[in-house]
C-alpha cells in the first residue's frame, strides 16, 4: 500500500503532511502536493495531518488514476520538506468539487 495526494489539494496546498514525513516523499506543484508513491514507506502519518482529506491510501475507490498522476508530478516537480503557508485560496476551496479543472501542471518552489 502507498498513499496518494487527490485533486480536494488543488487550490489549498496545505503543507502540514511535509514535515512529517520521514521519507520526504512529498512534491510540490504550484497549486499542490504529490507523493511519489514509489518512496512512500506507507507509514500514514501524513494522513491525518491533512486539513483537507487530500491523503488517502491507494485501497480507496478511485484512487488508482491517483497512483499513476502523483507518481507523473513527483517525477518533474521539486521535492518539499518545509511547511508553508498554504494558498490564499484555501478556505475558500476547501471542500470544493470539481477542481481538478484548477490544476496546474507548473512546478512549485520546493524546499
């Protein structure tokens, strides 16, 4: 089992996961994080760290497709262990349906 990053990250970008990883397997985008299901160690702490339920293991329905999309990302976008603020947009897209349409395949920052 590996864990995964779905799309109610996208516009939030909360980084609370990061610093506890201890694998550092989570990636940065612009408007979110992926974990390269390849170096996850399947610890789970990272789950309940997530404000927005973004975290789920690969044994959810539909998260298949998200296997195979974290693992795309984590492979071109730069490694983050340091917590950040998260978007400005968070609360307000927390929650929110559809946003995979928000998505931007932009690296972020890293760090």
């Amino acid at each position: 089992m590996t864990y995964i990053v779905n799309d109610k990250c996208i516009a939030c970008k909360y980084t609370d996961c990061v610093e506890v990883c201890p694998v550092d397997c989570f990636y940065e985008g612009e408007n979110m994080l992926v974990i390269h299901p390849d170096e996850c160690i399947d610890c789970g702490v990272c789950e309940p760290e997530c404000p927005a339920d973004a975290i789920r293991p690969d044994t959810d329905p539909d998260a298949e497709k998200w296997v195979e999309f974290n693992r795309k990302y984590a492979e071109l976008w730069p490694v983050i262990v340091t917590k950040k603020d998260q978007l400005s947009t968070a609360e307000e897209m927390d929650g929110k349906e559809g946003k995979i349409e928000l998505f931007s395949e932009a690296p972020g920052e890293g760090g």
